[in-house]
C-alpha cells in the first residue's frame, strides 16, 4: 500500500469522527478571544490522539507539533481559526449552535475539525515521512488586530520556524468536491473607516439655523466613492463601502451629528496608504466647506494575502495527486480579507479553498448568513488532503519567498 492510499483510507475511516467533532462545535460557538471551550476542546482531542498540545498562545490559541523522522530536518505549518460571528443562526439543523446570538457561519468549525483530523491521520503516519509538521489553531480571525498578527508576535512562526504555511477555507461557490487555488494576490486588505460628523443641530423646520450633519454627511458618502472611480487604477481593484449611518434626529430633529462606519479594500499596499489618505483629507474638507467638522477614525486591519506562486504550485500538484485533476481549479481573487494574510507576509504562504455547496441538498449559502452550511462530504477527504500537502512539501526543497 503506498502512502497516499494509505492516507485516503485513514482519512475515510476517520471520517465521522471528524463529522461529530464538527457538529460539537459548530453546537458550541464562542466569539473572537473568548473561544476558551473551543481550545479545550481540541486540545483534549489533540491529547486522546497521543499528542502533546501547547495552549494558551494568544490567549486562546493550541499549537502542536507532529515530528516524523529526522524532526529537525524541515517543518510545515499548518492553520485552522476557531472563533465564530455574533450572529443569530436560522438552520435548523441538529447541531444548531446553542449560544443565543453566535454562530460558526464562515465555517470556522469546518477548519478547525478538519485540521484535528488532519492532526490524527499525520500522528498515525508520523514513521513515514521526514521532518515535522507544525499544527496551528489560531483564535480570533474574525476581530481586530487579528489572532495571526497577536501569534506572530507570541513566536509562533519560531521554534522550530516553518519554512511554509498552508490553510484552508470553506467556499460555497464550489462544489463539494473540488477544490479552489490562486498564485500571487488572493485576498484584499481590510481597513475600518469610522467618521463622525459634526454640526449644529435643531429644528427641522429652520434649517437655516443648524449646520445640518446629515445634508454634510450625504455629501461626503457620495463624494468619497470618487476615491475609488477617479483615483484607483484598473489594475488594482479597490472598494470603499459604507454600511453603518447613524444620525440620532427625528423627523423634525437635525442632529448634532452623524456616524458612518465603513470598509476600505485594496490589494496593493502603497495604493492603500494612499487611499486612506485621501478619504481622510476629502472627508474633512467637504465638512470643513460646509460649516461642520469631520473626525477621521482609520482602523487598520488585515494587509493583503499574497499566495507564495511557488509552493501554490507545488500543493496543486498534491491536490491533483489526491484528488484528481478535474477536481482541482482556479479561483479569481477576492476584496474579502483573512488574517491568513500576516503569515503570508513573513513566510512563503497558500490559502486554498474547499467547495462546501451542493445544489441538490439545497446547502447554498453564502458565508457570514444566519442560514450557512456546508455538506459535510468535504470533511471525507479535507483531512486527509491536508495531511497529504504537509507531507508532499516536506519532500522538497525549501522555497524562497516571491
């Protein structure tokens, strides 16, 4: 039997426990850095595996290592994010989240038992390859600053340091079975824009005794778009979206102020800086013209998700051993962000995609809805998949970052 049948088998028969792992979790959510459960939970899992987890790194993040033969020859990480979204599922699924307000709808729950299987399937066949494999469940991917950035800095990229990272992600535009890969720019940065603006307030029928925030504000929401339609390149696609507007007036109220909050994306980092810029100075010059003042708030988040061309190649290739060629597909880039991306910004990086969606069971939501699933054939193959990549990379020479 060679190694890689040896995987698909081990991979089908830990199938539904991978399954039942899934639905504990995604039962049990908890938001971004409170997900204390959830790190229980997969460190015990990782320990009935025979494996020696290492908790609390950035709070609620598990790191363990899988060391085959020869450890210390090269090392390959692997990532699954464990927190979920304050959102209200709909599902009415079995494994229903129980926590009032949070749900796994991005599919946080599929990474993470995914990768606890992948965990058990490498510790089973640790005797069969060279090097080791760093397993990493970050917490907080969904939240400012990003659980990467906060594991970085807490030396999870050290001791020992991998000389690639590889994730994973549910993608409900693909069929289960196939699986999504991009060279190069993937995914977007992701900055918050918070603006308040300031004016008079007063009765609606003498608005020539306010400095209206709200007329100030319109201006501003339209103007800034020519952020994007004037300034950005072709090249470089961008999007600046508002979607929070709160003026506390009445129909006959105008408001001292009004709130907007938004989100800027870009997938060039000096366009970026510039961007932001721009936004700023516009906004406040407009309030400025118009009587009123507008206090800029940016927060940045995530940078863009460069996938290494390098080592997306070489785990296409696996995929395709694994999965078979016409299972295996391009992907276009997106303006969604990942804090996948802090990885991808220090060691060479891929973040491939896993089809989630069947038409025909109706499992076709999108993710961050209240009504998202995945068919849970993906969770037959996933891990051993992954398994299969580490171990492939670890056979080759270590790649530059390009």
């Amino acid at each position: 039997m060679t190694l890689l049948t040896k995987i698909k088998d081990l991979s089908a028969q830990y199938a539904n426990e991978v399954i039942s792992f899934r639905r504990h979790i995604h039962a049990n959510p908890e938001l971004s850095y409170q997900e204390f459960n959830t790190a229980k939970f997969i460190a015990e899992k990782l320990r009935v595996f025979g494996l020696t987890p290492q908790e609390g790194i950035a709070g609620t993040g598990v790191v363990v290592l899988i060391e085959g033969k020869n450890p210390s020859k090269k090392t390959i990480a692997l990532r699954a994010d464990i927190d979920a979204l304050p959102i209200t599922e709909l599902s009415l699924v079995d494994y229903k989240s129980k926590n009032s307000g949070v749900m796994h709808a991005c599919g946080h729950d599929v990474h993470t038992s995914s990768l606890l299987g992948t965990a058990k399937i490498l510790n089973a066949v640790k005797d069969h390859f060279e090097g080791s494999v760093k397993l990493i469940f970050q917490p907080g991917e969904e939240k400012n600053p990003g659980g990467a950035s906060i594991m970085i800095k807490e030396g999870v990229l050290e001791n020992p340091k991998p000389s690639s990272i590889i994730g994973q992600h549910v993608f409900p535009l693909l069929p289960v079975g196939k699986i999504g890969f991009r060279e190069g720019k993937y995914m977007a940065s992701s900055d918050e824009i918070y603006l308040k603006v300031i004016g008079k307030g007063g009765h609606g029928a003498t608005p020539e005794l306010t400095i209206d925030p709200v007329v100030i504000a319109s201006h501003i929401i339209i103007a800034l778009q020519q952020v994007i339609s004037r300034n950005a390149s072709p090249k470089q696609p961008t999007v600046l979206t508002f979607g929070k507007i709160t003026a506390n007036g009445a129909t006959n109220i105008i408001p001292d102020e009004v709130n907007i909050a938004g989100t800027f994306r870009a997938l060039d980092e000096a366009w970026r800086k510039e961007g932001l810029k721009k936004i700023k100075k516009m906004a406040e010059s407009i309030a400025d013209g118009m009587g009123g003042k507008c206090e800029v708030d940016i927060h940045h988040g995530y940078p863009y998700l460069e996938n290494n061309p390098a080592l997306t190649q070489s785990i296409k290739r696996s995929a395709e051993e694994y999965m078979g060629k016409e299972n295996v597909v391009d992907i276009d880039l997106t303006l969604g962000s990942e804090d996948f991306a802090y990885y991808s910004q220090v060691i060479p990086a891929s973040f491939y995609r896993l089809g989630t969606r069947n038409d025909a069971k109706g499992i076709t939501s999108y993710v961050h809805t209240p009504t998202f699933d995945i068919d849970e054939d993906a969770l037959k193959f996933s891990t051993g998949l992954m398994a299969w990549m580490a171990i492939s990379e670890l056979s080759i020479k270590d790649l530059l970052k390009s």
